[in-house]
C-alpha cells in the first residue's frame, strides 16, 4: 500500500516516528515482536520498535492468528497438581467435584506490557520513501544541495546531492527528510520554495 521504493523499514531506538537507528528490515520479511496495542511493536531481538502504520498506510500485518489471541493472556499459567497413580487400579478420570481437579479460568485479557505477553510474527508491507532534488523553483546556481548534520538550515554537511538526483530517506513530518544512507538531512523548502 506505501509503495515505498527503499529496500526495508527501518528499525526505531524508541517509540517516536523520528528515533531511528541504522538497522532495518525488509519487505516481505517476518519479524516476531510483542503487539503493544498503541501503534507500535517491540523487538526482543534487537531491543529495537516497528510502527504500524507510516503516513496513514499499514506496514505490519499479523501473519499468525492463534498467537494474536494468546498474546492477551500472561505467560503464566496455574499448573494443576499431580495425582498418583495406583498401580492396582486403571487410570480414571478426575472427579470434577474435586477442588484439585478443576481446571483453572483463564486470566482476563488485557493489553500486554513490554517484556510481556506472547510473541507474535509479523510481515512487513513498506516504509522509506523516494524524493527528486528539484531546482525548477530555486533555480540555484550550484550543482546540487548541501545536506545538513541536524535540522537546521546552518548545520551544513560534507555530503551534497546533485539536483535531479533521487535520494531516499524518511519524511520526518516538520519539512525535513533523514536521509538513508548518510544519515544526513535534506529541508523540503529552501528560502521557502520548494527543493524536493
């Protein structure tokens, strides 16, 4: 549905859109992590978090239902006591009626907390997104754009791209986009006309 033309998502140190780290992982790959019912999925693996949703579109989709329901109860679970056997008798079944031998509800669902709760599999549907440099409003007279260490218009960058260029990255949101590659940023506007 995202159409993102990047080889994978990348991964977040938090949950915050903005938070990413270097490691990703691909498209239609399978990723196990714990639901954590707000948006987001945790990674044991790799301590790291995946959205579910980018720009409104779905990225991770549940790919094994039996966990889905399990990932409601806790791990744990009463483990009934062991009855003897009488070696001169054949097995029977447990009188119902006896207190040892019922077997314990459910615990009521509720939402796991990080660290809890079952793992799921999840697969992943898409993420980065492609941006052209676009010289046809500023119609500067460099080669390309500089980009910056941070998101700030002063903070230049050794690294530049030259206009025409097609760069992928994330949009962060706030008219900046970080890079892939470098880890580097790029303004969508410079001077207030638009250059991606």
């Amino acid at each position: 549905q995202l159409h993102a033309q990047s080889y994978g998502l990348v991964h977040r140190a938090t949950k915050n859109e903005n938070d990413t780290v270097a490691e990703r992982t691909r498209w239609g790959q399978q990723v196990t992590g714990i639901d954590c019912g707000d948006g987001w999925v945790y990674l044991p693996a790799t301590n790291h978090y995946l959205p579910v949703m980018v720009s409104g579109v779905q990225v991770l989709t549940k790919v094994n239902k039996a966990l889905e329901v399990l990932s409601t109860t806790p791990r744990s679970r009463p483990v009934l006591p062991k009855i003897p056997n009488d070696p001169k008798s054949p097995k029977s079944p447990r009188d119902p009626k006896s207190p040892k031998s019922r077997t314990p509800t459910s615990p009521q669902s509720r939402t796991p907390r990080r660290g809890e709760g079952e793992e799921l599999s999840f697969k992943m549907n898409s993420e980065d997104k492609s941006f052209m440099l676009d010289n046809s409003q500023l119609k500067a007279a460099s080669v390309g754009l500089r980009h910056r260490k941070s998101k700030n218009d002063k903070d230049l960058a050794v690294q530049a791209s030259k206009w025409g260029e097609t760069v992928e990255g994330v949009d962060c949101g706030d008219g900046w986009v970080k890079l892939t590659k470098t880890g580097t940023y790029l303004p969508f506007e410079v001077r207030g006309l638009r250059v991606l």
